[in-house]
C-alpha cells in the first residue's frame, strides 16, 4: 500500500475527508488572521472566536460519525422542531435592533433559524431523493411549500437574508434532483409576479431604503449610504498589495461600521489588496468543488443532491456578502463564512461540512432501496 492510500485509510477511518478538511483548516486560519486585525485590540472577543472554530470542527467532526441513513431518519423531526422554534420566535421571541430573530433560554439565547438552514435542505433531500427523475409536478409543488414555510416565517422577523438562504438552499436541492425546465420557467415568472408584492407589502421601510441606497448611496453619503460608501473606500483604497496585516485605516480610525462581522470583508480588501482577494476566492472555490466532487462520487442521489446542495449554497454566502459589502448587493447581513465573527453562523455551517464528510466516508451504509 502507498503513502497515499495509507492517508486516504486512516481520514476514512475517522470519517472525515482529507481534502475538505484541508481546505477548511487554512481558510479558518486565514480567517482568524483577518479578524484578529478586525477586532483591534479586543482580545477578549478572539478568545471568544478561539472556542467558537473549536466548537465548529468538533461538531463537524461528531455530524461526520453518523452515516447518512441517521439524518435520513431525523430530518422530519429537524424541520418540524426548526418550524416549532420559528414560531415561538415570532410568539415569544426576544427583540434586538428592531429585529425578532432570537429565543431567549437564560443561559444563553440562540436563532433558530441557523437551525432551519440545515433542516430544509436535509429535508427535502430526504424527500426527493426516495423520487424519480425528472421530478413530478406533484413531486415538485410539496418540496416548493417546504421551503416555503420556513422561508416566510424567516423572512417575517425580519431577516430577510438569512431567508434569501434558506430559500436558496432548498432550491438547489430541487434543482439538483432534477427539476423539470418547464417548471424552471414558470417558478421564475412567479416569482417576478411576486416581486411587487414583496415590495409593497411584506419589506420593512428600511429594507426598501437598503435597495434604494444600492442604486444611489451617495444621495445620502452620511445615513442610509454611509456603511456602502465607507465600504467601497476601505476596498479601493487596498489597491493590489493592500496596506498590509492590521493596517486597515478605515477600521482603526473606526470609519468602517460593523468591521468583525458583516463589513469584514472591507477590512480584509483593505488589508490584503486584490492579491489577497484572488488567495481567498481560490480557498472558497477549492471547498466548493470539493462538496461538488464529493456529490458526484456519492452512491445514491440523496448523497448527490444533498452534497451539491451544500456546496452551492455555501457558493452563495460568499457571493452575498461580498456583493454586498462592494455595493453590488443590497445590505442584508450576511457574514462571509468562516471568516466573520459569530459563533452560531460557524458552527452551523461545520455542520454542514460534516455531513458532507458522513456522505463521502459511509458511502456503503446507506438505505438499501434508497434510489
């Protein structure tokens, strides 16, 4: 046996995937040399993060144990709890910055509906992966209202982001179990239809101001445009080599809101240049067609579409918050995956990794019957 057979053995032993595994180590590391700088001399917050990437990966590692038959068998109960705790949020819910997103336990209080970007593609994997393809209209329409209902009570908090995610999510995974082009055609005239009512009827006055301001932020450079604009400068102004590792003058000087968490890619562009943006996009790239690759070589379709699934939408939170923070995107608070600070967002995310390792390393123990 070859030193590299030898190596793939003992990752599979473990259940996890070595070449996944090799992408997230570097791109956290990376991250944490990015916030480190962020956060200035906070080094109470990096203690913080310290334990949230530790509580990451071994929940990542933990998820990548269990075979995929395990989530199989769970996803029902995952999205009914995740719908349960939704609701108790708009009922009960504690407030913060105008916005309805948390359940308060005492001890700690948490979102649920980091909770549910798991549980909707989980399970409508579960669901379309027992069904043929191309993909009934019947078939089609139930995985559309679970996605559906989650989506909206996301999305009435208000988190309009994180609901543009879970939407998403779930719709990749239809896409990939083989959704019919006819029904690609009419889902997206429905939602264009759907486009103006959203607008007048279900946004919030300042989500409306939040889309305006993309399409004009200097017209109001010292309120509604000023995180857009400040942005754009920290981002230009690191030209192709960037100013260098904590040399970030809009963060420093406090110029740049919120510079550890949504706006933290202004402060790496700062920082790192066009250089450093090119390294960070390769990272994400490599996770990205790892989870894609992984879906391919996967045995039965709900590895398949599952695996994809989470690729793409891992895709899509990068491509989110980057679009936002350059002004492409309205602001709709979105962190950069395993980058910015925030304890939930990483864990959930490894999560997600971790079940793409389960799908990779017990490619033999899935239900009999199952495609």
């Amino acid at each position: 046996m070859d030193k590299k057979s030898k190596w793939l053995k003992c990752w599979q032993k473990l259940h996890l995937d070595g070449w996944l595994l090799l992408g997230l180590v570097i791109l956290t590391g990376f991250g944490m040399a990015i916030l480190y700088s962020a956060l200035g001399e906070n080094m109470i917050m990096f203690e913080h993060r310290i334990v949230q990437v530790s509580l990451g990966f071994l929940v990542m590692f933990v998820v990548a144990q269990f075979p995929p038959q395990f989530y199989q068998y769970i996803a029902p109960y995952l999205f009914i709890i995740g719908i349960i705790l939704l609701i108790l949020v708009d009922l009960i819910g504690s407030s913060s910055k105008g916005a309805q997103r948390w359940l308060d336990l005492g001890l700690f209080r948490f979102q649920p509906s980091e909770i549910i970007k798991i549980a909707v593609p989980l399970m409508v994997a579960t669901y379309l992966g027992q069904k043929p393809s191309p993909l009934s209209l019947k078939v089609t329409l139930i995985a559309l209202i679970m996605i559906m209902i989650p989506t909206l009570l996301v999305a009435i908090q208000p988190d309009l982001g994180t609901a543009i995610l879970v939407g998403a999510s779930g719709v990749f995974v239809v896409f990939l179990a083989g959704m019919r082009w006819q029904l690609m055609l009419t889902a997206s005239v429905a939602v264009a239809g759907f486009l103006p009512i959203m607008w007048f009827y279900l946004m919030h006055d300042y989500q409306r101001t939040r889309v305006m301001t993309l399409l004009n932020p200097a017209k109001d450079p010292l309120g509604a445009g000023y995180h857009i604009l400040q942005s754009k400068i920290a981002i230009g102004s690191g030209g192709l080599w960037g100013k260098g590792w904590t040399h970030s003058t809009q963060s420093q000087l406090e110029f740049l809101p919120e510079p550890h968490t949504d706006f933290i890619f202004a402060v790496f562009g700062e920082e790192w240049g066009l250089i450093g943006f090119c390294m960070l996009m390769l990272l994400y790239l490599y996770i990205v067609i790892r989870c894609l690759q992984i879906g391919v070589q996967s045995e039965k379709s709900f590895g398949r579409i599952l695996a994809g699934a989470l690729g793409l939408i891992f895709f899509i939170y990068v491509f989110v918050n980057i679009g936002m923070v350059s002004g492409i995107l309205p602001v709709v608070g979105v962190p950069l995956p395993l980058v910015s600070y925030g304890g939930t967002s990483f864990v959930t995310l490894m999560a997600g990794f971790g079940l793409v390792m389960s799908i990779q390393t017990h490619k033999s123990h899935f239900f009999k019957g199952n495609e």
